[in-house]
C-alpha cells in the first residue's frame, strides 16, 4: 500500500514500471558492474540492462528489488557522475502500444 501511494504521490503515472528506473546520459564505455557499483550501495539490484545505438551515448534501466528504493533515488535528486558525465535519472515507462508509422524524416503514431 505505501508503495503505491507513493507512486501517485510523486507523480508517477500507472504505465510506470515499478521499481525500475531509467538512467541516460552515459557513454558506450559504460558496463554493467559499472551500474552496479554506482547503484547497489542504495538497494539490492535484479536486473540492469544497457542498451547501445551505435552513437556515443547509451541508456539502460536498473530494477531494484523494492520500489522504495527507485523512489528515493528518483526524488531525492541525487547527482551521479561517470567519467565526467552527469547520469540522467527518471521513472522507466512502458512503451506505447501504438503503431509507428514514419513519413520521410518525420515519425507519426497512431
């Protein structure tokens, strides 16, 4: 109860995924124990994921096994370096089940 209390409270719409917590901002250097170490000092990790689009930034997502955990991190608006680089924090949202459809340069969704 208290964690979905505190969910509405902060903000977070129902198509957050609970205790999961996307982070931007990175480079391509950056590995998954890397995260780990960053992060596990806050709560004990389940999954960490990184995703990498060929440029020089990357993203990825960390589940932490309590959402208290991803809710202190995300509105106690902690600063987190790496190599230089400030991480980005937000809540992790599914993705939307509406179609892409794209036109030239542009993308549309349905």
């Amino acid at each position: 109860m208290f964690a979905m209390q505190s969910a509405e409270y902060f903000g977070f719409s129902s198509e957050a995924i609970p205790r999961r917590i996307f982070i931007g901002g990175f480079g391509p250097e950056m590995k998954e124990n890397d995260l780990a170490e960053i992060f596990s000092v806050y709560g004990r990790i389940l999954e960490i994921n990184i995703i990498r689009d060929g440029s020089r930034s990357a993203y990825g997502f960390i589940t932490f096994e309590q959402e208290e955990t991803a809710l202190l991190l995300l509105n106690n608006r902690y600063s987190f370096y790496f190599h230089g680089r400030k991480l980005r924090l937000s809540a992790a949202y599914l993705r939307s089940n509406k179609q892409r459809v794209t036109y030239g340069k542009s993308d549309i969704r349905h």
